[in-house]
C-alpha cells in the first residue's frame, strides 16, 4: 500500500499532518460544535498533486483534485456517513473513484 503525505486543517485553527480517518471523524465531531463561520476543515493529499476535500457544517463538500486545480466541484453531502466514505476514499489515494462518488 502506497503512503501518500496528508494534512488536515479546521476553521477554527488546529492542523495536522499524515492523518487517519479517525482523526477525519473527530474533525467532523468539533465542527458540529462550532458555530457556522468557523464550521469546516478540509483534508489534503499529496500524490502527483494536492486533491483537498473540504466539509462544511451543512454538509457541503468542495473537491478540488490535482488534474484542475482551478476546478472546485461542490455537492451537498447526504449525511455524515457518505461524507466520511469520501474522505477514505481521498485517504486511499483513490482519487478516481473518490471523482466518481463525488460526482453521485
């Protein structure tokens, strides 16, 4: 399994680096608890390029994936399950069917 360099930063100011899903799940448990200006983080991966997915507290995603960088594509996630599905695909580094799902 290839390892790919990561990072996670919130609105209300934490960051890490080379993160798990369970700190993605914890991210997701103190966004709820923020009011909505500082309501959201967002997750990196570093493999040809950045792929940064970024979740709001009203379940909004923005990917932005590193074949164009100056796309984002925006969706209104369904609930907290298909949003963490969608951070582990990015975590993967399957970034193609990460697009894919994203595109549902």
């Amino acid at each position: 399994m290839q390892v790919f360099e990561t990072y996670l930063q919130t609105a209300w100011g934490g960051s890490w680096e080379n993160i798990t899903i369970e700190d993605v799940n914890n991210a997701i448990d103190e966004m709820m608890k923020m009011d909505d200006e500082h309501g959201a983080f967002w997750v990196g991966l570093f493999k040809t390029g950045e792929n940064v997915l970024e979740m709001s507290k009203d379940l909004t995603l923005i990917g932005v994936f590193e074949d164009d960088s100056e796309s984002q594509i925006i969706r209104k996630g369904k609930n907290r399950d298909e949003a963490v599905d969608l951070y582990q695909l990015l975590l993967s580094g399957d970034i193609d069917a990460l697009k894919i799902a994203f595109s549902k």
